[in-house]
C-alpha cells in the first residue's frame, strides 16, 4: 500500500527482512522505517551518490529480526534541499514528505515529471526463515471467512505455534502408565515443555490439559506451576477411555465453527491441535466412543460442515513398549479421517523428553498436506505394482507401512511450493 511518500509493508509472520537504499542525487534524501519492533532512519548524509546510511549505526543495511504474527511496516520518505537530516517528526509530516513512490523495488522521486531519474532506490528484501511447506488451497466450497493463518506453513518456532494454533494436551492416567516409568516420562516431558514455553513468555491465549480418567481440566494455562500441581494431583488408574476424550474435545471446537462461520468472530477461531500422549490402546466400552469411529466421525462432521480441512488435527505420542500401542497408532492412519490424525512412534526408555516434545509440536503436518503425501504413496504403490506385479493375490499382500509425519519428514521432499515461496 502507497500514498504521498509514504509506503506500507504488510510483513508475514517468520519473514526476516533487510532495508538498504541508494542515493542518485543531491538533494538531502532520508526515509523512516517504522515497524512493530524497530524504528530506524536511514539519510544520504549530503553525499550525492552511493549507499545511503542507517543514522544510528552508520551501516549501509538495516534488519528487522522475524515477528511471531503478520506485521506493518511503514516507510516514509523525503527529498529536500535542507543541509541538515530531518527529525523523525518532519519526516512523518506531509511537508517534508517525497511527492512520489513508485513500488518496483522502491523508487522515491521528488516531483511527478521525474521521468526515471529517481532520487533514491530503497530495496526492501523479505526472506521467510519457515521452510515448512505450504499448504494446499482448501476446496473450492470452503467457507469463507475462515482464519488465514490455516494457509499458511506449519509454524517453525515454539513462540509461533502457540501465538497461532489452540494447544490441548490429553494426558493418558490409566492404570498401566505406572508401568516402565511412563507416567514420570510424560510429566517431566510435560513440565520441561511448560518451563522453555513460560520462561520465554511464549504463550498468548495459554493451551489446555486434561486426562483419560481424571476431572482434573485447566484450560488457558498461563503458567508452569499449574502443570505441575496438575500432574501431582492424578493418580494413574483405569483404563484407556481416548476415544471419549477426544471427541469430546473435536466436538467442542467444530460447534464454536459451526457457531461462529458468517460472522467477523471466524476469522478468529485457531487451528486446534490434540496432542494425546498414551500408552496403550484405546479401550473404550461404549461402541459409539470406540476411537476409530469417533476419528472417521470428526473428518465427516467437519467436511460436511465446509470448514477448512486444517481447522483441526490430533498428533497421539506413544510412550512406553506396548506393541498393541503401536499397531493401533498405524491402523488410525489408514482410516478415512479427512487425514487429520499423526502418530509418534516410541523410541525407548526416556525417549520423551521435553525437546522432544517441542520438535513434535513443530512437526506436525497440515491435513491437507498428508492428504497429498498419501495421494503421492498410493500412486508410487500402484506404479510399482503394474511394473512388478506380485504373484499373490491382493487379498493376501501385506498392505504397506503408513508413515507418520515425523518418518516423513526423512524421506519426503517438499511437493508444494519451494522454499523461497514458503509463507
């Protein structure tokens, strides 16, 4: 957006930029860039030609370090005969302001007959620092309206993600996390979390925490000693209600999208992401909570409804060595969720720490995203299969090993998009 000397820059979120200028005349030129986290003025100091000059630090380039959230900023420029550099008041004020700004790179001129002969060329230079991939667009009868940032990478640092995505850790307190340590390993990963997230102040709306079996629910934590005394007060027992837990959750957030599409409020409503950190197999007694169903259930309920399909995902962390475990986590893969689910395999004993956790977090993957990985591996299998047809009956083949998000990140390269695109 331009007007009189005056340009505004609308800055992604995770975009590192990079301000020089150059001088092509002789006339006092200066500009101020104003942003969300600098303000700094750069001058041609009175020299006719060559690089212009940050004031402050005397250097011929200026940046402004990344900002978790889309940004401004605004650069206004003047072109006098004055001997002395303006001040950041007259250089805000119409008077002193550039007649012109040509948007190419930025070319500043003096009067509207200039012709070309600009009187100082101002190069902005935005890199994104997120090399995650970009989304798809979402289907065509998506409603409007939706939040953008569900069109944008994965978030690549901590403070982004939780700025941006609704958290809700579930906590699996069923009798056998008393087994290999378990429940002490997700409560130290838990805990280390919530001290690198507090510390740092890397928390905007705070996230959310609950269990299988236990009331216990906060909501909007804000602060790591309320994850503690949470974890001190459960006491693992029961069994593996997830399917219940889960739902109830999805469910609550696709009503606050069906309650709130068709109004400003939409815009506003965060991804939500589930991260389920269990070590067993759901075992829930109702058939209607039977977790591959409530799964299959949700990605209907929000495709039926024309949400975005990255409104919503869930990411189930196993802790512990149960091969049951493991087998479901892979068979939720293979179900037609609408791809919102990913599973973390176990790594073994202490695996979880709470950095682990952090890259867990960082490496989630649109449902959009998976829904053409998925694409791509079904078409490669097909293709192998017609070139080297197996002599057993389809029937009997043993279906291929589905990858989780975090497998994929070894062996897959960027589909969409390039990283100079990302954001």
């Amino acid at each position: 957006m331009s007007q009189q000397g005056i340009i505004v820059f609308n800055i992604p979120p995770e975009w590192f930029v990079t301000v020089s200028a150059v001088s092509r005349r002789g006339h006092q030129q200066n500009a101020l860039f104003e942003g969300d986290a600098r303000v700094f003025q750069i001058s041609n100091l009175g020299t006719a030609q060559g690089m212009m000059l940050e004031t402050h630090t005397g250097q011929p380039s200026s940046t402004i370090s990344p900002f978790w959230e889309s940004t401004e900023l605004t650069v206004y420029c003047s072109n006098t005969t004055a001997t002395r550099a303006q001040t950041f008041a007259q250089l805000r004020s119409p008077e002193f302001r550039a007649h012109n700004v040509v948007v190419s790179e930025v070319f500043v001129e003096d009067n509207d007959q200039s012709a070309g002969d600009y009187d100082m060329l101002i190069v902005v230079n935005t890199q994104s620092i997120n090399r995650n991939q970009i989304p798809p667009p979402p289907p065509a009868n998506t409603n409007p309206g939706y939040n953008p940032v569900l069109d944008l990478p994965w978030p690549s640092t901590l403070e982004n993600y939780l700025h941006h995505y609704e958290t809700h850790f579930v906590v699996d307190d069923s009798g056998s996390m008393t087994q290999e340590n378990r429940w002490d390993e997700a409560g130290n990963a838990m805990t280390g979390l919530s001290h690198a997230i507090f510390d740092n102040g890397y928390y905007r709306d705070g996230f959310n925490m609950s269990f299988l079996n236990s009331s216990l629910f906060l909501r909007g934590i804000r602060d790591r000693e309320s994850v503690a005394t949470l974890l001190r007060n459960v006491t693992p027992l029961g069994g593996t209600p997830t399917g219940r837990t889960v739902g109830a959750v999805f469910s609550a957030h696709i009503d606050t999208l069906d309650r709130t599409v068709g109004t400003p409020e939409y815009a506003t409503v965060m991804p939500l992401n589930i991260v389920c950190i269990t070590d067993g197999a759901a075992n829930d007694p109702e058939p209607e909570n039977e977790l591959g169903a409530v799964l299959v259930a949700v990605g209907a309920r929000l495709a039926a409804a024309r949400h975005h399909p990255n409104s919503l995902g869930v990411q189930f962390v196993q802790v512990g060595s149960d091969a049951a475990a493991a087998a479901m986590l892979q068979e939720l893969l293979r179900l037609n969720t609408g791809h919102i689910v990913d599973t973390v395999p176990w790594e073994g004993p202490g695996s979880l720490s709470p950095a682990r956790l952090e890259r867990i977090l960082l490496g989630g993957l649109h449902p959009n995203i998976r829904a053409i990985r998925a694409r791509l591996a079904e078409e490669a299998r097909l293709l192998a299969e017609k070139s080297n047809p197996d002599s057993k009956p389809a029937a009997q083949r043993v279906p291929p090993k589905v990858m989780s998000a975090q497998e994929e990140a070894t062996l897959w390269p960027p589909v969409v998009g390039t990283p100079a695109d990302n954001e």
